[in-house]
C-alpha cells in the first residue's frame, strides 16, 4: 500500500499530462475507435462505434454548438472551449446521455439549458468551471440523472431547500463537490437524496459539519483536506452503508478515546495528512475491521499500546511519520490479519520490534528510514508468508542474507538507495529461489561476478540502475536467461563496457534500460538474441552509428519503442528502421543527426509518433519516411533545416498527420512534384492535418506545397516567419480550420485574401505590420469565429470587413484605432472584444450598438475620458468590463446602469477619487488599483453582495476600510498593498472572516497588532513585507492561528534574511515565497521551523542574493516534495554544499537528487560557465534522467521537461557565449586550479572571430 502523491504533487502532474499527454491518448483512441473529424465542426473528432460521440478539446466556443445532431444514448465532450453562459435549449435535439463540459468558464447556466436531453441524461460533468452555485434549477428536470460532477467551481453554500426540491425528481447516486469554496454542512442538506452511494467534498473549507447532512444510503464519504479539527462523530452516526471514508488533509491533531463507526467494516479509511502526533490507547470503541488504514503524513512519534486492539485491520500505513520507536506489542490485535504494513519514510533506526508479531505480513515498506540491520528474528514469525520487502532508502552497506535466508516466499525485493558496495552470490543462496523482482539501483555496487545471480531462478525483473560498476563478467546474467523481462542498467556502466554483449540470448527481456552508460556503437549483432523486446531505451549515451538491420523483423517482431536519445548519432542511414510490425514509437530527440537517408523509416505499419527534435538535420531524402500509414506525429523542431520536401515522406499518414518543423531556418517549403500533373501512382495522401513552421524563415509558402496537403490541413501554423502577404496562400486549402501567422512582415489583408478557405475558424494575425484592411476583408467567411489582429497599426476598420461571418471573439487590442465602429455586422454572434491599446478618446452612443449578446469588452489603455450615459447601452449580457489605464477621474454611473449582468469590472488606473455607487448584484470582482482613493465610501458598495474579489493596492488610503466588510459577505479576495496605512489593529478585518486571500504589503505600517489576522481561519494566501523597522511585527505570532494557510509570499525589506521566517508557518504550508531586492544574504538557519511541511515549493527569487549559504536545506529534512526555485536573483556561482541533504552524505551519493523531488528552477541569474558549476551541470542531468524514471513521462512530456530544464543557461568568461546549465560538460572546460581560472574552447573561439573581424574591418 504505497502512500498516495500529495494533493499538489498530484494536481501539478495531472495538469501536465493533461495538458501533454491527453492528446496523444485521445490520438490512440482516435485510431482504435476510427474517429473522424465531424461533420458540425473538423476540429471536434466523432465516432460512431456504438453510440455517437463527439470530442471536442480546446475548440473555442462562446456558445454550444449547435449541429450536433440527434446523439441518441451517446456523449459530447467540450473540453477548455472557453463557454461562458449556457443557454437555454443548447441540448435541444441531442438526445445525449453523457455531457463533459469541464475545463471552461462557465459562471451561468440557463434554467432550460438541459432541456432536449431530459429524458437520455444520466451522466453531467461541469467540473473546473466557475459557478458560484449549483445550477439545481437546471437539473430539476434531468429525470434519469445518476453522475453530477461539480467539483473544482466557486460554489460556497448548500441550501437545503434547493437540494430537497432535487431530491423530488431526480434520484442521483453520485455527486462530487470537491475543489469549491464550502464552509459549512448544515443538518439534513443532503439527507433527501435517498439513492446517493458516493459523495465528494474533498477540497473545501469545511469546518464545521452540522447534525445530520448525509443520506443512509451513502457507500463512499470523502471529506478528506478541509478544515476540520474534530471528527464529525455525530454526522456519520446513520451511515450504516459506509465502506470507504476519507478524512485525510484536515487540522485532526488528535482522534477521539472512543469513536463508535456506524458500521463495523470499512474498506477504506484514511486520516492521512493531518496534525496527529498522538494517538489515543483504543481506536475504536468496539471492534471493527479495515481493509485499508491510512495514518501517513502525520506527525506521529509513539503508537500507544493497545491503538490496534478493537480494530482488524488488512493493510496500514504509518509512512511519512515521526517514528523513532514502536513498542513491542503496539500491533496487538492485528497479529494474525495485518497483510500489508508501510513504514517508510520514518525515523527508525532498528526494525521494530512491534512488526515480528504480525504472522500474516506479507508486504512490508520500510523505504526511507535508518536502518542498517536486518536480523533472522526481525522476519521469522512471517518468514513463510512475506513476499514484497522494500528497505530502499536505509544505510544497508550489504545484503541482509541472514534475515533474508529464513523467508520462505519472498518475490520482490527494493534495496534501492542504500550503501552496497558488494555483491556475493552467497548473499542469496536458498531464500533467492522465489525472487521474481530485485532493485539494486543507486548503491554503490562496484563488481560484479559471474555467479552474483546464479540463486535467482525465476528472476523476471532487475534494477541495477545508478551504480558505479567498474568491473563485470560478460556472463554475469547468463543464468537469467530463461527468466528475466526486465532490467535497468541506467547509468550504471562505463565506456569501457559493451552492455548488449551483457544481454545476448537474453531471450525473455521485454524492457531493456541502458541510459547513459557512455556506450559508442552498436553493430549488427548485438540484439539478435533478444526476440521478446517490447522497450529498449539507450538515451544518454555516445552512439555514433546505428548499423542498418541492427532492429530485424524476424527477431524483434514484439519491439515497440525505441529511445536513443541524447546520443552522438549524426545520421539515420537507409533501412535502420524497417520493417518491424509493432514498433510504434521513436525518439531520437538531442541527437547531431544532420541527415535522415531514403528509406531510414520503412514499411512499418504501426509506428505512430517519431521524435527527432533537437538535432541539426539540414538533408532528409525522399522517401526517407517510407509506407508509415499509421504515422501521426512527427516532430523535428529545433534542427538546421533550409528546405522541407513531402517527397520525403511516401506514402505515409493515415489522415491524421501531425508534423512539427518549428525552429528552424526554412525558408522553402517544396511538394517534391506538382500534383497536377502526378500520375496516380505518383500523388500521395499525406493525410495531415497540423503542419507547424513557426519560427523559421519563410517569406511565402510554395502553392505546390500546400495542393498536396491541403485536402486534409485543419491546422496551420506559420507564426514568427517573414511573410508578407497571405493571399493566394489558401487557394487548395479546402478544409483548413486554423491560421496562426502572428509575428510576420503581412502588411494588409484585402478581400480574397481568405475567402477560398471557407471553412476557416480561427485566424491570427498580431504582431504584423498590417495598416491596411480592406473593405469586404473577411467577408463571407461563415464559419470564422475567431480573429486576432491585435498588434498591428490598424488606424480603421471598414463597415463590411466582417460582412456575413459568425465572428464571436475579435481581438483588435493595440492598434491605432480612433473609435471601435464598423461591427454591426457580427452584432448578433459577438461575445469577446478586445479593443485595448487603442487611441480611442470617444465612446458614442452608437459605438457598441447592438452588440447585444456581448460578454466581454476591454477597453483599457485608450484615451478616454469621459463615457456617455448611453455608451453601454444594450450590453445587457455584458459580464467582463475592462476601461482600466484610461484618464476617467470620474465615473458614470449611469453609464454602468445598463449593465445588469457584469461580474468582472476593472478600473486600474483610472485616476479616480472615488466611487459611485455600484448597483451590481452580480458583481464578483472589482480592481480599482492605482487610482486615487482617499476614502472608500460605504454607499458604492451597498449592493455588492456577491463581491469576492477587491482590488484596493497603490491607492491613497491611510486606514483600513473595515467598514466596508458589512456590506461584502461574500469578500473572498482582498489587497490593500501599496496604501499609507499606518496600523493595522486588532479588529481592521473584523467582519470579513470569509477571507482566503489577503495582500498587505509595502504599507506604510508604524504598528501592527499581531492578533489582527486571527480571525481569518479560512486564509490561505498571505502576502506581506518583513516590516522590519516595525517593532511590533512578528511573522510567527501574525500567522499563529492561520491553520489553512497555505501559500506565502514575503517581501523581505532587510538586507539579511535570518529570524524573520523561523517557526512561523503551519503544516499545511505549500508555497513559500521570499523575495526582495534589498536581500542579499540568508542566513543557514533562515528556514529553521519549516520541517513541518510534508511538501513544499521554496522561492527565493527576485533578490539580490549573490551567494547561498552551506546547508540551506537542512531544516527540510522531512519535507518529502520539495521544489526549490531560485530565478531572478545574482546568482553566479552556488556551492555543492548548498543542496546537499541533510543526512551527512556526500551530495547525490547515496540518494540522488530525489530530495529535491520537484527539482531546481535557476533562470535570470548571472551564472559562469566554469569549472565551479559542473559539479550542478551532473547534479541536473542526473535529476532530469530520476525524474524521468520515476514519472515515466509520455514523450511529449518530456521534451517539455527537457527543454524547461535548458533554459537555465550561464555565460563564458570573457563572452556572450552562453549555453544551458544541464549541457555544461568537462571538455569544454580548461581549469587552471592553481589560478583558479577558466579559459574555454568557446572563449578563444570568440577571440580568433574578433580578430579575424578587425582584420577584415581593416
């Protein structure tokens, strides 16, 4: 029972494989289901297989689509389309059962908005959007509704009237609230809806649980990281069917002396991450039994006798405690019944005592403590039943032969992360016999023999990665041949040694892990004796060549991944890929290939993805890509290409092609023939449909080119080029759905321009040279919704420039526009304009006429002064105003009057004294930011019930407005930085106790009151200065009962960070930011008291820090997910003293970098490339190459990482030269020791090119 990511960990990876992996899931999904572009719009994918379903991810929409059509029994998914408002009848028709609208921005939701699918409806997820509340009056009507997903919204309180009305006529059985802003349950809230077996409210700010709130029926109870500091006894009281309740992440210090379960079996509880350091004598006042205990990431430091003695108990985690000790007979009761125990990540020292009780253990998890022993007496009471032991992470110097020799049925086995240097064969004679798993990764094994597995016959897996093997026998593994499928040798083995000679006749391996193991070839023979490779993985190496046929059909007709990554390949010669039915994916990404030949990647029927990004590919011959009809993603950005050429890809693409070519220096785009005149054996159907030369050199874009791949282009990518006219470019560009050409030389766009692509969505133009739009521009473009013309120097528009189009986002931002009319031609399908940066001075009555369906306007940054009282009218479904950076000084009112439904209005810099009164009652974010405000009048906000965020920073007020916080229940969100606010007493937010947001910083503080904030017990964002010159300003005591704080910022003012921080902060602490230019120097013992967090995200950034201290990591021992991120500051240099962990070891030696399981930001510091910093150049690599084993990214994803961890780069001495941290390597370097300098290659590189430019000058 491994302990579960953190909720932050997790969310961070989720939002990145969401964001990177998600489509190349959806792209094998595509294929198995044979989805196809649909019919009501080709950037949304429908199926047929069963039911219908309708896929659309990222397609921007301002309404639902309509054309969907009968979907009798099937599912739609609109997922990060931007739907704001959904409109009534928008499922008319549709006749769905499924509906996915999460990830959007939906805030309303019409009362007849379901109204079509009534009576199919049964599953409904609007997750991640913002509804303030459930929309109950919508679903009232969806009779045969079961799955209601509302979790990650803005709701805040569960009326019971409206969830009983519920109840009346639609029977859900499960709901999930999770992630939303709920304070309270109030008594019987739930308790109608009668069918309901799971219930999330995860994610809250629950404190308090009233009577009974839920129904009987409940299965699965999820309140787990809320704010509750006491078990809700009394509301679980009736939940008799409960079998899984998630406590895990509240303020629960300590659990009740007796506790009396409505049911006697659980299968799941968790009190994980609590605040528990001790635990009650008895559990459970009678006995009860658990499948699954979870107690990790608490506090804990002694189990009391007799904890376990009512409860049966399956599987328990203690991991992520404090446990020293465990008294001998601490598990009484679970002798007999404990399966599974995890103790990783404790302080012991010694096995437990405790733990030689339990007969029935078969998985023990001791990952991550002290120990250094295992005795026969530790394991003997459950040596025939044991059969996963991980002690990774400990001080084993050696096998634990002797504890180990008397088990009986042991299969898996970590000793990853300790101090083994040597390997004997005798060290597992007898017990061996039943391993069928072994991880040795990360020790310091240096030798092994030709017997060291020999006791190992049913070995199928083996981990010998991030050792230091200096010496082997060629036939150490013989004796696993007929058994092992998989095995790591990741950075393990010297150049010296040739690992395929290690695995020849290896015939069972299917995974195959030879990272960065300084390899230099591969010739012919090395894989012939492997037929069962499925993965083999040699990034990191030397490879110069692969030899053609090295990968052979009739031998590996099973592989299906290939990485060479990061190795000295120069070319892909003909016939290196060829032939090998299963292979699916290539990366060959960081290479020096500078030519792909003809016939490199042939006849390969199900090669899906090839990665050759990174490289310097100038040539790739025809056909070099040859019968890959499943091919769909080709990436070569970052390569030296001039000329691309389809002649290299025959007969290749199975209709849903994506090809990458970005970051080159292109500069033609050729068809290889003219598909006019091909014969017909000749034409080939590339089938692509994403094409991405961005960032190259192109001027135009060959007509050829585009005929051959413009029966199935939906998406073109053209942007940071040098093209200066765009039309004639969409002539054979039938189906083409989007056009990005932002950053180049177009300098008009008249009418032809785009017409012939009359399927056209999406069009981006900004950051052109475009003053001229002709007349009738964009006209008869039905189906473009959406345009960016921001950027240019546009000074108007023409009245007909969108005649006839169904435009709904326009932005025209920063241009030389005088007045924003000419858009009554879309007035009934706009929703966003963004007419910002303009020189508008005037806004007339007729202006914005009739855009009557209008959801956002910005017009920030213009030159208006005063606004008519007619301006706005007719926006009544205005809900974002945006008149920020204009010289207002006043406000009219009655200019605002129309605007009934605005939720969002930002007044930033607008030279305003004060406010008139606002008559929003929807209103739910008000910025007033850099204005002139002495006073804030109670009178304007009077009406702004439902106001959540206030924006008050860089004004002129001298006290802090609490008056106001009577007339803003809601306030959730509240910065006042930036103002001369001289005190701040005990009761300055008296009254807005909702507040989970607060900004003080930079005030002109004499004193403050440290019980001023104790109030906030639901704050969980704080940013302050250290206010060092206030005497009575302690960090520790302001923040002493925020129990929810979770992330901080401090803007320290001294120039020495030492005491300020030290035991200020809480448990729940997630994100510390210190920054500040006035600091230059921390302290070692600056972040003593932060130990209590069990992950943590550390900045120091934006300082003027020039130095880091030795140690800087030793208080955070115990924080299991660190991140730290030290951006921006002066950094030149830092020490290997540093980062190093706080166990006493050398840095990386025993561990890694998996301390820093987050890793390490170091962008915008002044870092020089020397011999000083290569100790970090392997420090990174090293991390990079971990954390890509550890969370086995999807390629995509790791090309992001890759290329995030390449943008911290330092500079050579003497030079402009600079170059990524990660790739600093120790031949670019000649380090004079003695002087302590650094002369490089690069540097007398850069000497000779002056001198030979003087020469020429001359």
């Amino acid at each position: 029972m491994r302990p579960p990511l953190s909720p932050a960990v997790a969310a961070v990876w989720w939002i990145l494989l969401l964001f990177l992996v998600l489509p190349a899931r959806c792209s094998a999904q595509r294929q198995q289901q044979q989805q196809q572009p649909c019919d009501f719009n080709r950037l949304c994918m429908c199926s047929h297989e069963v039911v219908r379903d309708v896929v659309c991810v990222g397609v921007p929409f301002s309404s639902f689509p309509t054309g969907i059509g009968d979907c009798e029994n099937g599912q739609v998914t609109l997922v990060r389309s931007g739907l704001e408002v959904l409109q009534n009848d928008s499922l008319a028709g549709t006749r769905l059962s499924t509906l996915r609208l999460m990830h959007n921005s939906l805030s309303r939701i019409l009362a007849c908005a379901f109204c079509g699918a009534e009576d199919n409806l049964v599953s409904l997820d609007l997750g991640h959007n913002a509804l303030a509340q459930a929309p109950l009056h919508a679903l009232s009507l969806m009779r045969h509704l079961q799955w209601l997903n509302l979790q990650e919204n803005r709701i805040e309180d569960l009326r019971r009237s409206e969830w009983d009305e519920l109840s009346r006529t639609v029977a859900l059985r499960s709901l999930f609230l999770g992630g939303n802003g709920i304070k309270v349950l109030r008594d019987g809230v739930f308790s109608n809806l009668t069918q309901l077996a799971t219930l999330e409210l995860d994610r809250n700010l629950l404190s308090d649980v009233m009577g009974s709130p839920f129904p009987e029926s409940l299965t699965r109870l999820n309140l787990a990281h809320n704010l509750l500091d006491h078990l809700p006894r009394h509301a679980l009281r009736r939940l008799s069917h409960l079998s899984a309740l998630f406590l895990g992440g509240n303020l629960l210090k300590t659990l009740p002396a007796s506790w009396f379960l409505p049911t006697r079996r659980l299968d799941t509880l968790d009190l994980s991450r609590n605040l528990m350091e001790n635990l009650p004598e008895k559990f459970f006042n009678g006995s009860v039994y658990l499948r699954d205990l979870h107690l990790e990431f608490n506090f804990i430091t002694e189990l009391p006798m007799g904890l376990f003695r009512s409860v049966s108990a399956e599987r328990l985690s203690l991991a992520n405690n404090r446990l020293a000790t465990i008294a001998e007979h601490v598990f009484g009761g679970l002798e007999s019944v404990l399966v599974v125990l995890d103790l990783s990540f404790n302080l012991l020292r010694r096995f437990p005592k405790a733990a030689r009780a339990l007969t029935s253990l078969s998985v023990l998890y001791l990952r991550g403590n002290a120990l250094a022993t295992l005795d026969p007496d530790d394991v003997r009471n459950f040596r025939g039943v044991l059969e996963v032991l991980d002690l990774s992470g400990n001080h084993f110097d050696r096998v634990p032969s002797s504890a180990l020799r008397t088990t009986e049925r042991l299969s898996r086995l970590s000793l990853q992360d300790n101090r083994i240097q040597t390997l004997r064969a005798e060290d597992f004679e007898s017990w061996g016999r039943n391993l069928t798993a072994l991880s040795l990764a990360n020790n310091g094994i240096r030798y092994l023999s030709r017997d060291t597995f020999v006791h190992m016959p049913q070995l199928r897996e083996l981990k010998l990665s991030f050792n230091a093997i200096h010496f082997l026998d060629y036939h150490v593994f013989r004796t696993l041949r007929p058994t092992l499928e998989v095995l790591e040798l990741s950075s393990a083995l010297g150049q010296r040694f040739f690992p395929l000679e290690l695995v020849r006749h290896m015939k069972r391996v299917q995974w195959l892990q030879l990272d960065h193991n300084q390899m230099l070839n591969l010739t012919d023979s090395y894989l012939q004796g492997l037929p069962s490779l499925v993965h083999f993985d040699m990034e990191g190496n030397q490879i110069g060549y692969v030899t053609p046929g090295f990968f052979k059909e009739r031998i590996h007709h099973r592989l299906n991944r290939v990485v060479l990554a990061h190795n000295e390949l120069n070319a892909v010669d003909t016939d290196t890929f060829m032939g090998l039915s299963r292979l699916s994916n290539v990366v060959l990404l960081g290479n020096k290939i500078s030519v792909l030949r003809h016939g490199a990647f042939r006849d390969l029927p199900r090669l899906h993805n090839i990665v050759l990004s990174r490289n310097r590919i100038e040539t790739i011959e025809a056909g070099a890509f040859s019968n890959l009809p499943k091919l769909s993603s080709l990436l070569m950005q970052q390569n030296n290409l001039t000329t691309f050429s389809l002649e290299c890809l025959h007969m290749s693409g199975g209709g849903s092609l994506s090809l990458n070519l970005s970051q080159n220096a292109l500069v033609t785009l050729q068809a290889g023939f003219d598909p006019q005149g091909a014969t017909s054996n000749q034409t080939s159907d590339y089938g692509m449909r994403t094409l991405d030369v961005s960032h190259n050199r192109l001027t135009e874009i060959n007509n050829l080119f585009l005929s051959s791949v413009g029966s199935s282009l939906l998406n073109l990518h053209v942007s940071h080029n040098e093209i200066n006219d765009v039309s004639g470019l969409f002539e054979s560009l039938d189906v083409l759905q989007t056009f990005y050409a932002d950053h180049n030389a177009v300098s008009n766009v008249t009418f032809g321009s785009f017409q012939e692509s009359a399927e056209l969505q999406v069009i981006v133009l900004s950051k052109n040279r475009i003053k001229f739009v002709g007349e009738f521009a964009f006209g008869n473009m039905t189906q473009l919704r959406v345009l960016d013309l921001s950027h240019n120097v546009i000074s108007s528009m023409p009245e007909d420039a969108f005649e006839n189009t169904a435009l709904e986002r326009l932005n025209l931002s920063f241009n030389n526009l005088s007045s924003c009319e000419s858009l009554a031609a879309v007035k009934r399908t706009l929703r966003v304009l963004d007419v910002s940066g303009n020189k508008i001075s005037n806004l007339g009555a007729r202006h914005l006429d009739g855009l009557q369906h209008l959801q956002a306007l910005n017009l920030s940054r213009n030159q208006l002064i005063v606004i008519g009282d007619e301006s706005f009218m007719g926006l009544g479904h205005l809900m974002h105003l945006d008149l920020s950076h204009n010289p207002l000084y006043t406000l009219n009112k009655a200019c605002l009057h129309p605007l009934k439904m605005l939720e969002t209005l930002k007044l930033r810099n607008c030279s305003l004294a004060r406010l008139p009164v606002l008559h929003f009652k929807r209103l739910a974010t008000l910025d007033v930011t850099m204005n002139l405000l002495f006073n804030v009048s109670g009178d304007a906000f009077r009406h702004l019930k439902n106001l959540k965020d206030l924006q008050l920073s860089q004004n002129l007020l001298e006290t802090v407005p609490r008056h106001l916080w009577h007339f803003l229940p809601s306030l959730r969100s509240l910065d006042l930085s930036g103002n001369p606010i001289t005190f701040l007493a005990s009761d300055s937010f008296a009254g807005a106790n909702g507040l989970q947001s607060l900004d003080i910083r930079r005030l002109q503080l004499k004193f403050l009151d440290p019980r001023s904030l104790h109030g906030l017990r639901f704050l969980s964002s704080l940013r302050t200065t250290s206010y060092g010159s206030v005497r009575s300003f302690r960090l520790q005591e302001l923040v002493s009962k925020l129990h929810s704080l979770r992330r901080v910022l401090v803007e320290v003012e001294e120039p020495v960070l030492s005491h300020q921080l030290q035991w200020a902060f809480g448990a729940k602490l997630t994100e510390l930011t210190v920054t500040g230019r006035q600091l230059r120097i921390v302290f070692p013992d600056a972040l003593l008291g932060l130990h209590g967090s069990h992950e943590l995200v550390l900045r120091l950034t934006g300082t003027s820090i020039r130095r880091l201290p030795a140690g800087l990591l030793r208080y955070l021992a115990d924080v299991r997910y660190l991140t730290l991120d030290l951006r921006d500051n002066l950094l030149s240099f830092i020490g290997p003293e540093v980062l190093k962990p706080s166990d006493g070891h050398d840095v990386g030696f025993w561990r890694g970098t998996q301390h820093l399981a987050g890793g390490i930001r170091l962008e915008d510091n002044p870092w020089v490339c020397d011999c000083q910093l290569l100790w970090l150049s392997r420090w990174l690599r090293r991390w990079l190459r971990e954390t890509l084993r550890v969370q086995m990214l999807h390629f995509d994803a790791a090309i992001y990482v890759h290329n995030l961890a390449r943008q911290s780069e330092c500079t050579y001495p003497g030079t402009k030269l600079r170059t990524p941290l990660i790739d600093l390597q120790e031949d670019d370097l000649q380090c004079d020791s003695a002087a302590g300098c650094v002369m490089t290659s690069q540097f007398w590189t850069a000497v000779l090119v002056a001198v030979a430019v003087g020469w020429t000058k001359l």
